[in-house]
C-alpha cells in the first residue's frame, strides 16, 4: 500500500513558531493548483502498489474550495490505483470550518479532519500568532461533530510560555471532552529563521523553559492514557482503531507520492525526493522544465539510522528481528554495543527483542537516537 501527500502552500496569517512552507499571498494559488495536477499525472508511473491514504497538509489546505478538493481527488482516482476505504485527511484552521463549510465538505469524500487547535485559551493563541480564537476551536470540532465527521484528530502545543500545567490540564480535559479520537501533541520548538525564534532574541517574546515543557510532557502522557488513549509515537495519542493510517505508512516505511511545493516523497526503499520550497519555481519546474524538485540515494547507513529515528518513536519500538530481517544481525550487535557505551540502558524497556524507550527516554528521544546513528 502506498500515500499520497498534498502540500497546499497558502496561509491566511503566518504562525510565529511554524517553519514549514507556505506563503500568506494567494496571487499563485490557481497556477500552483493547476501544477500539482500535472504533477500527478506526470508522476501516475512511480507508486506500483495501491493508495490507501491521502493528506491534505500546508499551510492551510481548509483555505481551497470544495470543487477544487474534488478536482485533487479525481485526478487521483482517475489516474491512481485506490483501495475502496481510502482515509483521506483535510487539515484545517478552526476558522474556516464555519457551518456552510463543513456542510460543504460533507459533500466531498473527506472522511477525516486534523484541526489545528493548539490550545484552549486566548493567550496562548496569541503568543503563537494564530488567527483563530479558543471559541472558534471549540465551534470547529463541535459543528465537524455536528456534521457527522468521527474521524478528527486535533493539534496540542505544550510548553507555550503564556501557559503553565494547571492551564496544560485544562486544555487536556477540553479535549477529552468533546470525545476526539486522536490526539497530536507538540513541544513547542523554536526552530531558526521562523518569527518566534527572531522576537525572543530581541527580548519582545519568552523563550519556552525545559523544565515546563517536561512537566508537560509527562502530564500529557498520564492524562491521556488514564482517559483511555494509545501512546503509540512520541507526539501521537489514539482510542483504539483511530491511528493515523497515513503517518502510519511513513514509519512502517511504505512509499509515498509527495505532490506540490516542498513535499516529500520516498520509494519505499532507498530513494527520497524532495520539491522545491518555492512556488514560483515550483511552476516553472512543471510548465517550462526548469529544476524543481532534487533527489536523493540513500546509502546503507542512511537506511539504519532512518530506522532507528523512526521507529525509536513507536510504542512497539525498534524490534531485533524485524530490523534483522530488514538489514543483518552485525548491524543490531553494534547499536546494542552503543546503548551499553552510553549507558543508554535505563532509558530502555528491559527487553531482549525490541528496543523500546521509556517515557524518560521520550524526553530525550533526540540526544539518544544521536548516539545510535552511524557517521
């Protein structure tokens, strides 16, 4: 089975914390549109096994139109070969969900949302620089509810320096209430280049405290496994039968078909492909053969260290035989001989066959898979 990811570059407003690609203009909406038709269609050849998932990511895919859902959705079909229940995936800003819309998406095959809620409460919202307030959250998950949609998966940010653990619970309950299936939950990161990163350096924002974000962390994993859900990766949070089916082909390593402006894409096996992050070029890429997109091969050791990093994530964490199976036996002895050269052990599930982290080694998921990459 195989994925295809739709990158929809377009934002009304620009999140202070985000450093995905976007732009909040729209003057290259219709030609980049127009472009991630032509690139399906140039691309028909590449998946050789079923679709089974389709994600709509960005920016802000809740901004295009029904028609123009449809009009993805039946390039795909036409040209692609599609398992029956596909899981189809619209992100959306609680903003545009109104009730004329999702009465609208009701129409079109969408059978699953991810809400970007963030948080409960104003303040944080504002430090993030989101353009939705806490009542169009709430309004956005109940009135998709309302609508009939069961499927929605919503986006938490703990750490956020406007908020603390008691506000942190408080936005944990909300959304135990309201019944969702599927939670993300984020740390907030400060990553280079983006709006935050450049206010907290000229003192206009504070910086998110470590210690805070790891008391978060760990009353995120006790108040959601007490309520019922699945811890199955690191950021991810399930009722039974409610996974991600599409973030779930990424860590089981299936291929997938990254479609428009700096999506990805990955052969299943040793190649991963990347578009260029700009959507100009990206249409000049498709319309006139410029260079748009770039390659790359991945070597022995790119492969295990993609491995350890992704399944490290997991609940069921890196199994000896699965990874045997997949490369040999000398390669596992050697990460064996690094977690005992490191001391890594007590940040480990005392198993023979699996590698599996404890939570205080989800706290320090990425010092640890650092030790455990080769060169």
């Amino acid at each position: 089975m195989s994925g295809i990811y739709l990158h929809i570059p377009f934002c009304r407003q620009a999140c202070h914390y985000c450093d995905f690609h976007f732009s909040t203009s729209q003057q290259t909406k219709e030609a980049v549109l127009h472009c991630m038709h032509q690139e399906l269609l140039m691309r028909k050849e590449e998946l050789k096994v079923p679709v089974e998932t389709i994600y709509f990511g960005g920016g802000t895919p809740s901004l295009l139109k029904t028609e123009e859902i449809h009009q993805l959705l039946d390039t795909i079909v036409k040209n692609y070969q599609v398992v029956s229940d596909l899981e189809i995936t619209l992100e959306a800003n609680p903003d545009d969900l109104t009730g004329q819309k999702l009465k609208e998406l009701r129409n079109t095959p969408i059978n699953r949302f991810s809400i970007g809620v963030q948080s409960f409460h104003d303040e944080d919202l504002n430090y993030l620089h989101r353009i939705h307030s806490s009542k169009q959250a709430e309004y956005a998950i109940k009135g998709a509810q309302d609508a009939g949609f069961e499927n929605i998966t919503i986006d938490l940010i703990y750490g956020i320096p406007s908020s603390n653990k008691a506000r942190w619970i408080e936005n944990l309950q909300k959304a135990i209430q309201f019944s969702v299936p599927h939670i993300s939950a984020y740390a907030l990161t400060v990553e280079e280049q983006t709006p935050l990163y450049h206010l907290i350096r000229r003192n206009k924002k504070v910086e998110p405290a470590d210690e805070e974000v790891v008391a978060q962390f760990f009353i995120l994993i006790d108040t959601l496994s007490n309520a019922g859900f699945e811890h199955y990766e690191i950021s991810n949070f399930a009722m039974p039968g409610y996974r991600s089916r599409h973030n779930s082909s990424y860590w089981e390593f299936k291929p997938y078909l990254g479609i428009g402006p700096s999506a990805h894409s990955y052969n299943g096996f040793d190649v991963r492909r990347w578009n260029v992050s700009n959507n100009v070029r990206y249409i000049q890429g498709i319309m006139q053969g410029a260079p748009w997109f770039e390659t790359e091969q991945l070597t022995f050791e790119n492969r295990v260290n993609e491995w350890v990093m992704i399944k490290l994530r997991l609940m069921e964490g890196m199994e000896k035989q699965t990874f045997i199976k997949q490369f040999d036996v000398s390669t596992w002895e050697q990460i064996i001989r690094w977690v005992d050269k490191y001391q890594l052990n007590p940040y480990f599930e005392p198993l023979n066959d699996a590698l599996i982290l404890t939570n205080q080694g989800k706290i320090i998921f990425n010092s640890i898979v650092s030790k455990l990459m080769f060169e």
